[in-house]
C-alpha cells in the first residue's frame, strides 16, 4: 500500500461502466508530500482526464524517487487504464521519476514522450527539452511523465488530448483507425448515390458548377 498525501477529490464517484477508464494521477513532490506547498500541477492533469471521460483517483502525492515506482505498480497491480505522473522530471538531483517509471515499464512509447517535449520547445520554451519523462506500458497500464509545472501539464495534456482515447482502445485490443472513422463532415461531403450526374442543362449551369468553392 503506499502512503502519500492526497488533494483534492480523490476518488471520482462516477460509475466505471458509464467511463472510458480508470485514470490515477500521481504528483512526484518532495515538499508538496511534506505540506510545504500544495500540488498545483496533479489538480489539472486530474481535471483534464475528468473532460475526457475518465474516472479519475488522485492526485496522489508521494515523494521522489522509490515512492512513485512504488505507486506506479500499484497501480498496475489495481490495472488503471492510465496514469499520469507530474514533477520528477528535470535534472536536479532528486528528480528521479523517470528512473523509478522506467523500472515498472515493459514497453516504452518514446513517441509521446518526445512529442510532449516539442510541445514546450515550439511553444518558445527551451527548457522543456530538459525534461527526462517516460512513457510507456506496463500490463495493461499507459504510464506518462509529464513535467511538475501547471503550464508543462496543460501542455502534455494538450498533445494527449489527440491520442489517449484511441491509446486506451489499442491496449484494449482495438484495431488501428480506417476510412470508417472518417469524421462525419468529410463522409457527408461524398455523394451518396452511386448514379452519375445528370448533364448540364447549358453551357452557364455548367460554368456555374466548375467554379472552385474556397
């Protein structure tokens, strides 16, 4: 069992049925576990999972180091669908989250990791590339790293916002995205017979026709 502190509403009432799944967000903090300062980076990754139909427990605050790899397989042990870490990442000597995530990793998806770094360095923040986080998969459990800050938390979210749904889905057994998941704006756009067009009644309607919509 680990032993951290919790903020906020920690376990979310709404019926696991009625949700994509079950999310966990865990706050890598040495001063916000010991009370010095509140976790403000945990509440919005939390509010963000809520938006996306999760039910979401946390956050949870541990300190750095052994205590998230401790929680992190617990809760793959309790088979979360996601969880999301926040702060741990940089490169002062008590950021080990990375290390204590790749420790419970089978799988790692350097590809998220990467594109939340390059969301912060686009944006005109050079220091996001300092950032070490991890993810990947451990059982049926999607871990991500995301950076202490609420600023470096919106913008994982921010690049998760496009992949973690259809991320959950994939664990799951899903199939990769066809033609049939086309939105449904661009189906309609097709005609839906197959019957081919009548000709034009004179050279005007025709002209009238071709002229490109912008």
């Amino acid at each position: 069992m680990v032993v951290g502190r919790e903020t906020g509403a920690v376990t979310d009432q709404r019926r696991a049925d009625e949700a994509i799944g079950r999310a966990l967000v865990i706050t890598a903090s040495n001063r916000a576990a010991a009370g010095v300062y509140p976790d403000r980076g945990g509440p919005v990754l939390v509010e963000g999972l809520r938006g996306w139909g999760f039910v979401v427990d946390g956050p949870l605050v541990v300190p750095d180091g052994e205590p998230v790899a401790e929680a992190l397989r617990d809760a793959v042990h309790q088979r979360y669908d996601v969880v999301l870490t926040t702060g741990g990442t940089g490169l002062s000597p008590s950021d080990r989250t990375p290390e204590a995530t790749r420790s419970v990793l089978e799988r790692e998806v350097p590809g998220l990791a990467e594109a939340i770094r390059f969301r912060g360095t686009s944006a005109g923040i050079p220091t996001a590339a300092l950032s070490r986080g991890l993810a990947g998969l451990a059982g049926q459990t999607l871990i991500v790293n995301l950076p202490g800050s609420p600023g470096g938390c919106r913008d994982g979210l921010a690049v998760l916002d496009g992949v973690l749904v259809h991320a959950v889905d994939q664990i799951r057994g899903g199939d990769h995205p066809g033609p049939s998941s086309a939105s449904p704006s661009s189906a309609s756009s097709e005609p839906a017979s197959s019957e081919p067009s009548p000709e034009p009644a004179s050279s005007a309607s025709a002209s009238s026709e071709a002229v490109p919509r912008g």
